[in-house]
C-alpha cells in the first residue's frame, strides 16, 4: 500500500536564490497525527504548499495518494487537491457573510454532490465539531474558535486523505488552542491522517509524531510516547 505523502530529495528555491527546501525526505502513512515544528522561516510553509500540491518543488518527488504530482498538469492537480486533502490555515479563511453550513459545504463544491447533499453533509460535519447549534451564524457571529472548527468541518466534509493544518491554534487563545488540538485527536481517532504545522514546541510535542525542521532540511524526526519529550536529532 502507497503512503499518504511520499516526499524524496525535495528542494526549494524561490527566485531570489533562497533555498527553503533543501533536500527533504518525508513519508506519512495513513492514520499518522504529526507535528512539522520549527523556527520562523524554517521552511513549514513552503514545505505545507508543496505536500499540498499548491506549489511544485525545484528538485525532487512528491506523491500523494500513490499520485506522482510531476506528471499532472495543473487541472489534474486541482482535481486530486479536490479529492484528497483538506487545509486549514491559521487565519480561519471563511467566506464572509454566509452561514457556517454554506461555508462547510463549500468543501464539497467540486464532489460532484447535489446542493442539497452538500448541505446535509455541512450540517453532520458541524454537528461532527461541535456547532449544531451555530449553522446559520455568519464568519462575524463566531468566536475565533468557532471560526477555526467551522474551517476543521469544510476541511474533513469531504473525507480527504490528508488534514493539512497550518497554525491551526495560532489565532486562538489557549483554551479554544486546546478545544482545536482535541478535535484534530478525535479526527484521528476516527481515522483522519493529519499533519499540523506549528512553531509551537509545546503543541507538537503533544503529537505522536514529530518532524523537526530547521534552515530547509529534517532534522529529527521522532515518534515519542506521548508525554514523553522529543529526543534531539
Ligand atoms: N515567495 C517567496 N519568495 C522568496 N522567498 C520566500 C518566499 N516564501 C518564503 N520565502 C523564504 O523561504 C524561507 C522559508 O519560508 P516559510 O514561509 O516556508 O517559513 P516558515 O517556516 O513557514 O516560517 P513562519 O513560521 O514564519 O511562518 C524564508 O527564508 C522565507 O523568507
Ligand atoms: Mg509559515
């Protein structure tokens, strides 16, 4: 069986000449919770792009699903996007002025659902987070927290491969952090393979796994028992 992300030798360099990525091999498997940690300008969100397909790396292989990204045109790559992952950025990124049940159901526009199946699909993934009670609030009506479990629920609607979590408890305070952090374990409880990016020591190290990254390249790449610190690479 193919792993959910199969990154080799990826590098890369923006236009400029900074090399982000040098070099980084990463493997996930379906059903993995992990952390990708480091400083500021490490490198997580290049490498976040690239995993997501959003970007295209300057040297190297990327496969998600058992898909091999160089060999898809842009179209191809949107629709395998569509299919297997879900993001979720710290600045929540709803669509302002509609109800938290249209925002979900935008996870599903490229399903290939009806409207009325997308819509019955919203209303289960916010029940799924927790806000059955907030599915005619609007972005504005929510609190931060809120915000970011609406953002979980139209990033899982769809049931994609991979979670993709940048910052996800970056606009929060510590509680709605924690309520955030307990529903990506619940996610994956039930299955969901997730990777949250994080600068964030404590958070990650709360995670089954972590990938350390530092100047572009993989440092550490620890599994720990949870509650137990990560080694240093
Ligand atoms: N579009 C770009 N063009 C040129 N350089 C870039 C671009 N995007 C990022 N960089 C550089 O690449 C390096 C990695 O940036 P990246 O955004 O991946 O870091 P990060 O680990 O996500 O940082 P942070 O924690 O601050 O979000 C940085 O040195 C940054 O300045
Ligand atoms: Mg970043």
């Amino acid at each position: 069986m193919s792993a959910v992300v199969e990154l080799a030798g990826v590098t890369k360099e923006y236009p400029g000449g900074v090399a982000a990525l040098r070099g980084v091999d990463l493997r996930v498997e379906e059903g993995e919770l992990l952390a990708i940690v480091g400083p500021s300008g490490s490198g997580k969100s290049t490498l976040l792009h690239i995993i997501g397909t959003l970007d295209r790396p300057s040297e190297g292989s990327v496969a998600i699903a058992g898909h091999d990204v160089a060999t898809l045109a842009d179209r191809s790559l949107s629709a395998l996007r569509a299919r297997h992952i879900g993001f979720v950025f710290q600045a929540f990124h709803l669509v302002p002025g509609i109800s938290a049940r249209d925002n979900v159901a935008e996870g599903l526009l490229y399903s290939g659902l009806s409207r009325g199946e997308r819509r019955a699909r919203a209303a289960d993934a916010l029940d799924r987070v927790g806000l059955a009670d907030r599915m005619r609030h609007r972005p504005h009506e929510l609190s931060g927290g809120q915000k970011q479990r609406v953002a979980i629920a139209r990033a899982v609607v769809g049931a994609p491969d991979l979670l993709l979590a940048d910052e996800p408890t970056g606009a929060l305070d510590s509680a709605s952090g924690e309520a955030v952090m307990e529903l990506l374990h619940d996610l994956n409880a039930e299955g969901a393979t997730i990777a949250v990016i994080t600068h964030d020591v404590e958070i990650a190290e709360r995670l089954p796994r972590q990938v350390r990254i530092r100047d572009g390249q993989v440092v550490a790449d620890t599994r720990a028992t949870v509650g137990q610190g990560v080694l240093a690479g």
